[in-house]
C-alpha cells in the first residue's frame, strides 16, 4: 500500500506535525456538536490526552504543554478523539466540564460571527457572547 493510501486507509495513528511539531485540534461540545475551541497539540499533548481522556494542549504563545482546566476547572472530559484523513488535525468531542472553554469567560471561543455578503470595513458581530464565568476571578491577572 502507498503511504498516502494507508495514512487515508490504514488503522495505524500516524500524526502528521507540522514544521512546529503541532498538529490543530478543535473541540466540539459531544452533546450538541458546538464548536468551543480550536487550539493546538505537540506529540505530547496528544499522548497525555490519549492516555489520561482529559484534553491536553500546547500553547504556541507561551511554548509550553496545558492541561485545559488546570487553571480554571474548566476540565475537558474526551469522550470521542478523531483525526482527520491526512491525519493533520483531531477533533475532540468533549464533555465541558464547568461554565465554559474560552478564557474570556464565555462558553466557546466562537463568540462573534463575520456578517457575510458586505464589503469594504467589515465588523464583527457578537452572537452567544454572554460571560458564563467572570475571567478575573478564574484566572488572575485577567479582565
């Protein structure tokens, strides 16, 4: 078999990582399918995630490996670990534990949609944007 062929076909978990070492992973709420975020995993992160059915994720900002909720709570239990066919990005269904994944305190970090069918200046506007939790109080330092 080619290698694209059994990367598309075969049963063996071969991440492709980019140029960074990282692969994109967007988490969808498994009850209703909700995005609530898209993040990033290094070889490690997906591993712990595997091993452990918690969401682990490394963070290109900071150059370091996070568990999601360590700091919050805000805990993403993995009931379902996709790839995609070139194995290049995952997907996570997840059961969102506490009010929210997004650390501006909303539920999803998909809180604002781009008005299609315009031109020139565009501007966002918000859609399911309510706090469901107060980020000053979960993670200090931020407002």
């Amino acid at each position: 078999m080619s290698a694209p062929k059994e990367m598309e076909e075969g049963t063996a978990l071969t991440p492709k990582f980019d140029a960074d070492g990282l692969v994109t992973a967007v988490a969808t709420d498994a009850k209703n399918g909700d995005v609530l975020m898209v993040a990033h995993m290094n070889a490690q992160a997906l591993a712990r995630t595997i091993e452990s059915g918690e969401a682990w994720y490394y963070s290109r900002s900071r150059k370091a490996l996070w568990k999601k909720g360590e700091s919050s709570g805000h805990v993403q239990r993995v009931l379902e670990l996709r790839v995609d066919c070139d194995q290049d990005a995952v997907w996570l269904k997840v059961d969102q534990q506490g009010a929210g994944a997004c650390h501006t305190g909303r539920r999803s970090c998909f809180y604002r949609r781009v008005p299609l069918g315009q031109t020139g200046t565009v501007r966002l506007e918000f859609a399911d944007a309510g706090r469901a939790f107060d980020p000053g109080t979960v993670y200090p330092g931020k407002k």
